[in-house]
C-alpha cells in the first residue's frame, strides 16, 4: 500500500497516510481532488469496486469526513480516501457518474447528514425517512434520546433508585443535629 | 429441458406417505436446550444490589429497587433487579458481569399471561416456576467482562527492608493504578462503609480519566489525611467492594494513595482554594490527630479561628507516633498537616492542656473546644513482675522511636498481644535489633488462635517474613525475674478458649502446656486508654461518662455544651473512623456557633 | 405486440429522462409491497406498467428503519453487540462478526484460535440457513409452496443445532468482542451430523422438484440476466457475480477467520439468469454443509474461547478506523468502523449487500421484465431490506 501512495503522490497531492492493515489503507484528500483521483484508481490501478460511500461528523471540529471505500480484488486491497468538508452548508461533488450505485448513498448521505451532492440523480427524494422534518438525524447535534423522549410514552410504573444514593438514605443520609 | 423435467417433480408426492415433522405438543414435549437464554433466575442470598446489571443493560430494562425485608445493610445495598419483559433482548449480558453470579438463567420460556404488566418482575423475589429450573445459559466458568485480579503492588521484600524504616509499600505507577482503577465498576457500596464516605467511585474515575487534580478535589471534599488513609486506613471499604465475591476488591486505599502522591503540595493547597471570610468565631482542639486536625480543617475553612494545642513535638497524634515509618512515613504526614496548617489553623506544639494551660482557660477564650486526645496510654496485664522495668507498654516504646529517644535494644524480646500495635512493635524492634545485633529474636504471644487474629492478615504475613516468631493460643502467666532481678522471659500457659458462655473476656488455660518465653524485654501491647487526667477534678466531676469514656451525643457533644469530644478517645482505634468523626463535630461546632436566622 | 427491440423501450426524453406521460391511460402505476408475498422483507417496489410489462421502477425502504447506526453511539462497545444482529434477522451472525472484528481490530485485541474456528463454524451455519430461507421463496414466487416447508423444516433443524450451541435459535448474540462465548457443548458434531445429513436429503428432494422441473426452467432460464459488465457500476458481490461467472467469494479473496485453512473453491455459474442464481446458492449451500463437516472434525477440542477484555463498562477505544469484510450469503458484508478514543463507536457503517442490488441494480433489471416476473426476479438477488436502511 506505501508503494501505491509512493506512485500516487507523484501525480497527485495527497494528504495523511495511514496504513491500517496489510491489506487496508486511508488516504486523505482534499475535495476538489477527489473525483480525478477515484478515477484514476477505477481505471489505471484497479480499484474498480466502490465498497461503500459515508460520512463521519466531526462535530466538534466543524467538519464531515467522507469516506469513499474502494476494493482492489486482484491485488486484495482495499483504500479508503478521507475527505474533510465544512460541516455548514456542506456539499460534494457527486461521483454517480464513476458508479452508478453511488447515487443511492449520496442520496442516503443527503438525507441522513444533510449533505448536498448536485447533479446525483434523484437526490432530494425521499429514501429510508418518508415525512421527516427534523434535521438530518445522524448528525451528531441530533439527540436520538431527546426525540424519543418528545416522541413516544413512557411505559408507565418504571422506576429505579442508585445503590450509593439509597444506602445513604437508608443507612446514613445527614439528619441535622441530633 | 427435457421429459425428466416434467415427471422429476412429481417425487414429491412420496412425502404423502411420511408422518409430520412437527412436534405435537410442544408446550410440553419442547424445552429448551441446556444452554438456552429464557428467563431470569437471581439468588436472593448472592445478590448484593450493586446495579452493575442494570448499568450494563442497553435496553434500560433492569430498574433496582427495595424490597421488603432486604435491609440495606453495609455491602448490599438492599436493592434488588427487576427486569422488564417488554424491553428485555435475553442478551444475558447481565449475567455475564453480574459482580456475584447471583443473577442466571433458566432454560424456560413459555409463559402466557393476559396482564403485560406481570412481564416486569423480579427475579428471585416475584416467585416463577423455573426458580428451581437446572438448565439455562451459564457463564463460560471464566468471568471475561472484566478483570478479577488486582494489580500487584509493589512492595520492598524482606532482605530489602528489615535493617532500616523504609517504606515497604511503594505505591502504584500511573499505569498500575489505571489498571487497578479500570476493575472498578462505580456502584458505590463502598461509600456507605466508608466512616467518612468518601466519593471513591468518582475519585476511582479521575484515577481512570488521568484527572488528578479532580481527583484531590474530591479526596479533600471528605478527607484532609489522604496521604495518611493513602497508606494505614483499615480500608473496610474493601470489605464491601463489589468486585470481592468473585476475584479481588478493587485496591482502593492504594488509589487514594496514588491520587494524592500524583499532585504537588502547593498544587493541592491551590485546588483546595481558600477558606471562607472570617467569622470571628474562635475554636481550641486539644490533640493534633487526625479527628482534631480534621475538625481543625473544616472549621478553619468554615472561617473560625482554630488553634490546636498538641502536647507533642510534631502532629499527627497516633499516626505519628503509634504507626512505624515502614508503614507511614513521616514527611507524608508532614504533608498532610501543612495542608492543614495552609488554611490557617494554628498548631501550638509541645503545648499539654492541663500542664500549660488549663481546661478553664480554654473555656474562658474560646467559643468552643474540642477534645481530641486519642488512646495514649498502654493497658497492663498485671501479671506477676509485669512492674518490672524491663516490661514496657508497647505505645510509650513506639512513641520514643518516633521521638528519636535512644532505646536500649533488648538482644532478645517477648511481646505479648496479637494485635496492629503488637505488630508493630515487634516490626519495630525487629529492625533495630537487626541494626545493633544483625539478628532478630522476637517472640509474639497472643490469646487468639491464628484463625482469630485481631491483626490485618498482611501484618502478620509480613511479620512472619520478618522473622518475627508469632505464637498463638499463649496466655500469659507471669513476668519470670531470677533472684538477681533481671527479667529472664515471659511464662505462658495453652489458652483453651477466650470467652465465656455470654461472650465475656474469660480466657480458660492449660496449666499443663506451660512455656517460658527468653526475653530481656517485655512489651505489653494488648491496648490502649485515653489519659484524661488534663481534664482536671472539677471538670471530670462535672462531665457525664460512659463505661470510662466521656459520654457524648451522637454529634459528639459532651454534657457541656461548649466541649465536644472526638476520634479515638470516645470511639475507640481506627484514622478512618477519627477523620468522620473530626468532620461531625466541626459540622455540629460550626452549626452551634452559628446564628439560627443564619441556618434557617 | 412487443416491438422485438425492448432495450429502446421506454424511450426517452432529450434530457434523459423517461417519456412517459401517466396521464395518457396507456400507464399504470402498481405498488408491490411492502405486503406482498413476492417481497422480501418490509420493503415496496412502485411500478410504472405498460401493458404487464415494467416500463420504471422505484424501490421504496424504511419500513424497517430502526437507526442502529446512530444507536450504537450511545451505547459502549460491549452494549453494541447485543443489537448488531438485529440488523439481518435471516443472517444476523455476520454483524456480530463484522462488529466484533472490528472493535478487535482497533482495540488490539487478539483472539484465540479456538474463537476463530467457532466463529467460522456459526458463519457457515448461518449461510446454510438464510440460503434454505432463500430457496423457499425463490421457488414460492414461482408458486411452488411445498419447497418452503421442507426447506423451513430443515432449516428448523439447524435453529436447534444453534439453540444448543448459543443459547438462542434467531438472534444468536454469541460472537461477541473477544471471542466466542462458550466451546461446543458435548456431542454436538454427531448432532450436526445428522442434521447435515437431512438437510441434504431434503436438498436432493428440491433438486427434483424444484431445479429439475419443467415450469420452474421455463419461467427462470435466461429471465434477470446481470451483465457482468454491470457488476462494478452496480457494486454487485457474492451469489449475484458468482452466477454471473466472476468468482467474488470474500473467503477466498481476501480469507478471513479459518478459510485459509478449509478445502474449497467458489462456486460459479455463467448464464447469470434466476436459474443460474438459484443453482449457485443451491450448490454454494452443498458447499457451506461440507465447510461446516470440515471445520467440526478439524477444530480444535479444548483452548480459550475468549480473550481477557478490560472492563467493559467503561472500555475505550483508541482513535482509528477500519473496515471488516465477510462473505455472507448475499455477497460482501462489512462494518466501517471509527472510534475517536471514548468509549463509544465515533460511527459505525453497516455495508449491506442488498443495499446496491435491491435498489440500483434491481431498478434497473426489472425494466421491460413482466409483472409475474418481478417477484422472482427480487426474490433472486437475495435482498433483505433490513441490512438497506439499518
């Protein structure tokens, strides 16, 4: 894998190296550089199967990873490009035209993080949530225990009590002076 | 495609002459297989309420709550798991980390109800046909959720350590204590044994989490003496750490101790920050032990003026002088106390109330005085000869070691007790008779048999280790003096039995099985009493007492209203239990000297 | 009459887009699903029909969406195992693997030789179960109920094999991070004998009725045939590609667990039709008994099932990513996995196979195919909605 990133960087800039395993490794990318990059992994080194495409929300930094996986089967690699986005008003050029399947996960990615891809075929339609109006759940400011709790009942006659807590009540709370 | 195409499916039609594969009664001709996850079983005797269950649980479906007739009592909470069918996914990952392997489960799961709410139940108090069931999941024989071993401390071994004070314990690095700490499952049964509850799940967490500045902060929310109770506390919390049933309590006084040797003094003195705007209000406390120094610091950060009369050269009361430097060393007291003396108190050494200053004059200038004088005096045997010189108390020999007095070594010593402070003395002796003779000849008698040490077990390996020679079951009989007067050893008998039918002190001996123990030097070691003669007669007249010990309320006020009374002296031998009790009487102190609009 | 050249049909617009006009009347718009016997799982295919012939489709899913994603970010990492097999209820065995692998692997655990040839043991179990799921439908959409029973009896079977072995016959929660949770119990091969044995006794049966019968050929021969040419544009892996003559087998690809060690070969097909399909999950399932007889008389008898774990109620994870592949019966099924250094998962992607085949693929094959074929022709890629959504 050192020697792929040792050819590409000769043709491309990339960015961090890591080699997680023999046979898996991540590159990061910067945006703009992605789709000349994929394609040449499809067609010149022969990584022509798209494994998955997903996003990573790093919240605190302000940023979306995208992670484009691809599989070499002849060579049994596989590569992960990382892409950093800005989080606000987050787009991505659209790789559909690479793989067809691809449109199904940018529509997935748009729908769950709120990440736009222009030009993905039928992107804005609805795909796993029909009706949803709240923000784009798996973003991480999106408290799925918050939503459940505004969204469903409590199953009344629940109750519980902390062991520490009860022991002190129990065996020692404070009393006031005696 | 071909005619075989067409006739092969027609095979099909044997099956018109097989009997059914289904099970025709399977309510009853169907159990489930050995290993089978079906509902819960929990022992009722095993199950100590520590909630690990629940906290594991990623379905939120165990609550703990109280039931009838399990009181909470130290080491059990009182709680028990009820478990909700309607969340429950039979993962048995709660079994899989129950702390005693009171919960399990059966192999059943047919039940039929028309009620849903009967599906939330108790296990092992809501009575089930398959209490009794055999069959059902069992954890694999080893408990892999977590570690059950504790780590290892480090520790000086024998050679290295006999010929000098050397601390033995050296104390966990941060990588042993992050270990240590990971075993810890934050239930906080601990808390409620510990006499001055301290927060040890959370400061167990800042060990984890590397946090050792939070961690002092919450060490110092409860204990000034964290270095001492880091060392010589008689960590019964241990006793009721979850983790005991099935593998080792977590090693909390060695994380304490770890915390605490983490953060600079001046460090700890910043995190404590400083004490509140003054009151005007002024406090005396006679002894500088833990439960004096501890009122002292709690009333000092309250804002009162605290000044603490102490009749020795240096603080610390019997952690000082009662506890050898193997076991405590003296500059982490030092640091103990500077901690204190940093929020202002003022310690006046060298000072003994009753000699230098009176109890009335104590009355006189101060708002209220606490008296904190711990047990300074050795008890006797009054055996015959046990007036010879050469029989000594073991506190007033440990005292003069602390105090650099020379000592006149015995080559060859018996001591009598089987106690800590038996121990230690022996300990002791051991090292300086090793220093000025290069050998050790001690002997140790104690009533109790060896199953019934009052001893820590760890004092007695170690002193074994030490080559110190412990007999048990030896009651003694006599001081042996030659015509001379020099004391030539101890005679002792075979102890038959301790106590009487009521449980009283009434040793029984076998005069037949006599021994005569070589010793230049005895050493009494079977107790001590509070020397309370600084009262003076008026005072003494006028207090109420209780079976020798100043009576006190539960607060620990004394009959007079502007003395309270605290740690070892009214509550018996234990830093621990000094330390909640120097915090109850600050508590009770502070509230008296403070305006009732005020607390209101 | 069909214009002999369908690819033309339904034609286009200049921009690309179909030319269909649904107010003309000549269209229909057709729900399949999601409650319909034809349909795998919860999930709708809208059709556009001319006639009975499909002119569009769209796949419709998220009746089964439970969010296991965003779930398992609030939960620690042993609290994620018991749900991750929640998320393939016929072949729930390869999220445990998958997941546990993966947690493994940025953990730095290593796991004991005998865990692995447990897992290995419960991954082709589980196979031979989702194909024997698999059969029946494929031949229910033809109308053959009686293939269904039997494969569902013997099928029943190898749920009691499991019972005995995990302790749960659907949702085994057995693969757990570390290792296994417990050895075979005794006796167990010389049951999974006699279970291998009926199983195939019941397949020789399908053979005749089902793979060797007139109405079955004539309706499933050189119907959904997937170009290979498709297979990297559409992310087509497992049973898909094999029949299609492409030899996609993870466990021989990119070996895992003990198939470095196990005898086999993958199994291929050419014709790449619904029959093909068929017949390669029908021999691949021959093959997964035989794995299953190798593994038992080779595994060995005693060693630690598990390694020793911290304690997990409050594990934490370095920083790092990874993924983890298997071959399950459906093609390749992975875990993307990121931890950010607490103690719980950063994110964690659930690679379907059915998540490309039964929505990009299978929108597009099932064009000019005839309304009765449909069922067979979902029913044939083997998709199960569950693992789409997650």
């Amino acid at each position: 894998m050192q020697q792929l990133y040792d050819t590409l960087t000769q043709r491309f800039s990339l960015g961090e190296f890591t080699r997680q395993r023999a046979d898996l490794a991540f590159i990061t990318v910067e945006a703009v550089r992605l789709h000349a990059l994929l394609r040449h992994l499809r067609d010149q080194e022969g990584f022509t199967h798209l494994v998955l495409l997903t996003a990573v929300d790093w919240l605190e930094d302000g940023q979306f990873q995208l992670t484009y996986l691809i599989n070499n089967r002849a060579k049994c690699q596989d590569l992960g490009l990382r892409v950093m986005i800005a989080r606000d008003n987050a787009s991505m050029e659209s790789i559909h035209d690479l793989w067809a399947a691809a449109a199904t996960y940018q529509r997935e990615l748009r729908e769950m993080f709120g990440i736009d891809f222009p030009g993905s075929p039928r992107l804005m339609d609805d795909f796993i949530l029909e009706g949803w109006n709240a923000a784009p759940p798996y973003r991480r400011d999106f408290d799925t225990l918050e939503y459940s709790r505004a969204t469903y009942r409590e199953r009344p006659g629940r109750e519980t009590r902390d062991p520490a807590a009860h022991m002190k009540q129990q065996l020692y709370g404070d009393k006031g002076d005696v | 495609m071909s005619i075989s195409d067409v006739l092969s499916p027609f095979t099909a039609w044997k099956n018109l002459f097989r009997d059914p594969v289904t099970i025709k009664d399977p309510l009853n001709e169907r159990p489930g297989a050995a290993r089978y996850r079906g509902f819960h079983k929990n022992d009722m005797d095993k199950c100590i309420g520590c909630g690990t269950c629940e906290t594991i649980c990623q379905n939120g479906a165990i609550d703990m709550l109280p039931v009838e007739g399990i009181p909470a009592v130290q080491g059990d909470s009182g709680l028990r798991p009820r478990i909700d069918y309607g969340r429950c996914c039979w993962c048995a990952l709660c079994v899989d980390v129950c702390m005693t392997g009171s919960l399990t489960m059966s192999n059943e799961y047919k039940w039929v109800e028309s009620d849903p709410d009967l599906f939330r139940f108790t296990p092992g108090v809501d009575k089930k046909y398959w209490d009794n069931a055999e069959l059902g999941y069992q954890r694999h024989d080893e408990k892999h959720l977590m570690p059950v071993a504790r780590e290892e401390m480090p520790e000086l071994h024998p050679e290295a350590r006999l010929d000098s004070f050397v601390e033995i314990v050296q104390g966990y690095n941060i990588e042993q204590a992050k270990l240590e700490a990971d075993r810890c499952v934050s239930c906080g049964l601990c808390i409620a044994t510990c006499p001055a509850h301290m927060a040890i799940p959370d400061y167990i967490k800042a060990v984890r989490d590397g946090d050792y500045e939070r961690g002092v902060q919450l060490l110092y929310e409860t204990n000034p003496f964290s270095q001492v109770c880091g060392r010589v506390c008689t960590h019964c919390c241990e006793d009721s750490c979850a983790a005991r049933h099935e593998g080792d309590p977590i090693a909390i006084r060695w994380l304490k101790r770890h915390i605490i040797d983490q953060v600079p003094q001046e460090k700890v003195i910043e995190l404590i920050g400083k004490p509140a705007a003054p009151t005007g209000k002024k406090v005396a406390i006679i002894g500088a032990g833990p439960a004096g120094l501890t009122a002292a610091f709690d009333l000092a950060r309250l804002g009162h003026a605290v000044t603490v009369y102490e009749a020795q050269a240096a603080g610390g009361g019997m952690t000082r002088y009662g506890i050898p430097e193997y076991r405590l060393p003296y500059n982490a007291l030092d640091r103990d106390i500077a901690v204190i003396t940093a929020m202002g108190v003022e310690i006046k050494y060298n000072q003994r109330v009753g000699t230098d200053i009176t109890m009335q004059q104590l009355e006189a200038d101060y708002d209220a005085v606490v008296l904190a004088i711990g047990l300074h005096q050795g008890r006797s045997t009054r055996i015959p000869g046990s007036d010879h010189p050469q029989v000594r108390k073991a506190v007033d020999l440990l005292r003069q070691i602390t105090a650099g007095e020379t000592i006149d070594v015995p080559k060859s010593m018996v001591v009598i007790g089987g106690g800590n402070v038996a121990m230690d003395i022996a300990r002791s002796m051991a090292r300086l008779q090793l220093q000025h003779y290069g050998e050790i000849r001690v002997t140790l008698t104690a009533l109790e048999d060896k199953a019934h040490f009052l001893a820590d077990p760890v004092e007695i390996k170690e002193s074994l280790e030490e080559q110190i020679n412990i007999l048990d079951s030896r009651g003694p009989q006599a001081c042996v003096i030659d015509d001379n007067g020099k004391l030539l050893g101890l005679k002792t008998w075979k102890v038959l039995s301790i106590f009487d039918a009521e449980r009283r002190f009434a040793p029984k001996y076998d005069p037949a099985d006599e021994q005569i123990h070589e010793g230049e030097m005895i050493v009494e070691a079977i107790g001590q009493m509070a020397d309370v003669s600084l009262l003076g007669d008026a005072l003494t007249e006028k207090l109420e007492w209780n079976r020798g010990r100043i009576q006190i309320d539960p607060n620990g006020r004394t009959s007079e209203n502007w003395l309270w009374s605290a740690g070892d002296c009214v509550k018996g031998p234990d830093v621990i239990n000094a330390v909640a009790d120097g915090h109850r009487v600050a508590t009770s102190i502070h509230r008296a000297l403070t305006p009732q609009e005020a607390t209101a | 009459m069909f214009e002999l050249d369908r690819s033309q049909y339904p034609q286009k617009k200049a921009d690309g887009t179909l030319d269909i006009d649904l107010t003309s009347g000549k269209y229909l718009k057709l729900w399949q699903g999601p409650q319909h016997p034809g349909i795998t799982g919860n999930m709708a295919i809208e059709l556009t029909v001319c006639g009975d012939e499909v002119v569009d489709a769209t796949t419709h899913v998220g009746y089964l969406h439970r969010g296991f994603e965003k779930l398992m970010e609030r939960r620690t990492f042993m609290q994620c195992f018991p749900i991750v097999c929640r998320i393939c209820v016929p072949e729930p065995d390869f999220n445990e693997y998958c997941y546990a692998a993966a947690v493994e692997e940025l953990a730095g655990l290593e796991i004991p030789e005998l865990a692995h040839w447990i897992r290995t043991l419960i991954l082709e179990m589980g196979r031979v179960n989702s194909y024997l799921m698999y059969l029946g439908g494929q031949a229910g959409a033809f109308g053959q109920g009686v293939i269904g029973q039997w494969t569902t009896y013997v099928r029943d079977l190898m749920l009691d094999r499991f019972e005995e072995l995990t302790g749960a016959r659907i949702y085994h929660m057995f693969i757990i991070p570390g290792g296994v949770r417990d050895n075979l119990p005794d006796g167990f091969a010389g049951r999974m004998e006699e279970t291998l044995r009926e199983i195939e006794s019941v397949l020789a049966d399908v053979d005749r009725v089902m793979f060797h019968n007139a109405v079955f050929k004539k309706r499933a021969v050189g119907v959904g045939v997937i170009d290979t040419a498709w297979l990297d544009s559409y992310g087509i892996t497992g049973p898909n590609a094999r029949a299609a003559g492409v030899a996609k087998d993870v466990r021989k690809d990119q070996p895992y667990l003990v198939y470095p060690e196990l005898e086999f070969e993958a199994v291929t097909g050419k014709d790449s039709d619904i029959y093909t399909r068929a017949d390669v999950r029908r021999r691949d399932l021959l093959l997964s008994l035989d794995l299953i007889r190798q593994i038992l008389s080779r595994l060995p008898k005693t060693g630690a099932v598990m390694t020793k774990l911290p304690n997990v109620l409050h594990w934490k994870i370095p920083r790092g990513e990874t993924y983890v592949r298997g071959e399950c019966s459906r093609g390749e099924y992975g875990y993307y996995l990121v931890t950010d250094g607490s103690g719980y998962p950063r994110r964690v992607n659930v690679r379907g196979p059915s998540y490309t085949h039964s929505i990009a693929l299978f929108e597009r094959m099932v064009i000019n195919a005839n309304i009765s074929d449909v069922a067979a022709l979902l029913v044939s890629l083997h998709t199960y909605p569950p693992e789409i959504e997650r």
